[in-house]
C-alpha cells in the first residue's frame, strides 16, 4: 500500500499497478475442500484426538513449505486436523 492508503504506486509521476493485484492468482492453486470423511485418511484413521494431534505434528514435519513440503499438501493435513478437533469435540 502507498502512503494514500491505494495499492497503486507511484512512477515518476504516473502510476502503476502493484504488486498486490497481481498475488491473488495464487489463490487458484489451492486444493478443493475437504469431504467430511477425507480427513480420517489424511490423518491415518485415528481413533482419538490424541492420535490424531500426534499423526498431524508428525506430517506436517515434512510437509510444511519450510521444510522443503508444499503448500498443498501442509494445508490439507491443517484441514484434516481441524475437522478432526471439530468432529472429537476439541
């Protein structure tokens, strides 16, 4: 964002589209939502909530981006964990 509050910036005197317009394309890349019954495979078919904590800390190790994952793959082991939580009563 430009001093104005736009995110347009400035150019010698014109002005051009940043940046920020241009990231929201990444947003096509996610992958669909999850069915409700998905997220027992994602996470190994755990029978508590404990198991299913431990399962995701130990996938999402590898599949975080910052450990060389995709984004894909750690947001749909997130998603899993949450439904997980949601549906064990967490």
């Amino acid at each position: 964002m430009n001093r104005h509050g736009s995110f347009l910036s400035e150019n010698f005197g014109s002005y051009r589209v940043s940046s920020q317009c241009k990231s929201t394309t990444g947003y096509m890349a996610l992958p669909a939502p999850m069915v409700p019954d998905d997220w027992r495979a994602v996470l190994e078919n755990p029978s508590s909530l404990a198991e299913a904590e431990e399962t995701w800390k130990r996938l999402i190790r590898t599949a975080h981006p910052d450990n060389g994952g995709s984004h894909a793959r750690a947001a749909q082991i997130n998603a899993a964990i949450a439904m997980a939580r949601k549906e064990f009563g967490a």
